[in-house]
C-alpha cells in the first residue's frame, strides 16, 4: 500500500483493490492537494477543511458516518466518535475509519477530540496503521495524541493536523507530540510511504510524511 500526505486531515491510500481518499481539505486550509482521483472518499465530519469532495476527480463514492461498507473489494468501517470532550455538545460528531486492504488495517481518527473509550477502543480493534490529530485547536493536542496512541497499540504512526509553514490555522507543532512520543521518527520527511503488512514494525514507531507536492 501507497500512503501520501496530501496536508491537513488528508490521506490518498493507494492499494491494489482501490485508491481512498480520506478527508479532503480545500485551499483554504493552506495546502494544495491539487486535483487527485479516488474510487473512495471518506469523510470524518463535514467541517470544512475535512469534506471537500468536489476536489476529487472522477466520481468517487463516498462514505460519511458510521457503518460496515465494502467498496471496490475494500472493507471500511466507521465508528462513531466525538469533535470535542463533551460528547459533540461543542463541535458535533466525528468518524473514525478503518480501511482494510492489502492485509493492513489502517485507522484515520479524522478530528477525535476526546480520548477513545473502552468501547471505542475494542471497536478499533488491532490496527496496523495510525493517522492520528496531534497539534491541538479543535482536536486532540500532543499529549492527548501520545495517550491515543497507547491505548491503540498501532504498528506504525502517521501525525497530522499540526503546524507547518503553510498552514493557515493555528495549531501547534509537531515537535510536541514527538517529545510526548518519548523518541524521534524512525522515518521523517517522506513523500510518500509504501508499506505492507511484512514490513511493518515490531513496535510503534513514527512516520513523518512530507505534505509537499
């Protein structure tokens, strides 16, 4: 499987069944991501920054919400979480997804703004690979997202929405969740990550993906 970073929120998943694009973020936000093609979108929260569909090409279907669905020989499940620590009462829902393809399993938290639950965590189950929040705002801060990170247990972990040069919020940095992290990434500044389940880790480590295009 092909994982980039395309800024943001946003993933392209590239495997041999179908290409998912998970949370496309506008302009606004401060990144690019051009005019990429997918057979699926999800979408965690239709927030903008996190639902733009229309700048995805082709006709991708596209997946809001919780739910078992299979799609282009893809597995995808979404489970119901929260955009903030008060069960949605501030920000609304949120869905966390779980791609299953190439025998990975691939969790994207999307804008988790509360620690999992016990039942939300045994709802993720063993997941292989984690695209997590981790520079605060509206959702999970650094040390919220090292927490997350435990109670998963992924094999590899991927951050997002934090701070760059282009970013147009304010968010905060990456170097605070690798401080809470305890270690540096194995792997930094990729363009792209290419992963299968026999390369994975035999314990968490970090990946940093470069969001430049």
């Amino acid at each position: 499987m092909e994982i980039v970073w395309l800024g943001h929120s946003c993933f392209r998943l590239r495997a041999r069944e179908a290409a998912v694009l998970m949370d496309p973020c506008p302009k606004g936000t401060g990144y690019n991501m051009g005019r990429p093609t997918a057979d699926i979108v999800t979408v965690s929260h239709d927030h903008e920054g996190h639902n733009a569909v229309e700048g995805v090409a082709g006709s991708p279907r596209v997946v809001r919400g919780p739910g078992e669905y299979e799609m282009a020989g893809v597995l995808i499940t979404g489970i119901r979480t929260y955009h903030d620590n008060q069960q949605g009462a501030r920000r609304g829902t949120n869905t966390a997804f779980i791609i299953e393809a190439e025998n990975l399993r691939v969790c994207h938290l999307g804008d988790l703004g509360h620690l999992p639950t016990p039942e939300q965590v045994e709802a993720v189950g063993g997941i292989d690979i984690l695209l997590v929040p981790v520079g605060g705002g509206n959702t999970l801060d650094a040390a919220a997202a090292a927490e997350t990170v435990s109670l998963l247990e992924p094999k590899l972990v991927i951050p997002m929405h934090y701070a760059t040069p282009v970013t147009s919020r304010t968010l905060d940095p990456l170097d605070r969740f690798l401080k809470e992290m305890g270690a540096s990434p194995t792997l930094t500044s990729l363009p792209r990550l290419s992963v299968s389940h026999s390369s994975l880790p035999h314990e968490t480590q970090v990946a940093v993906l470069d969001y430049k295009r």
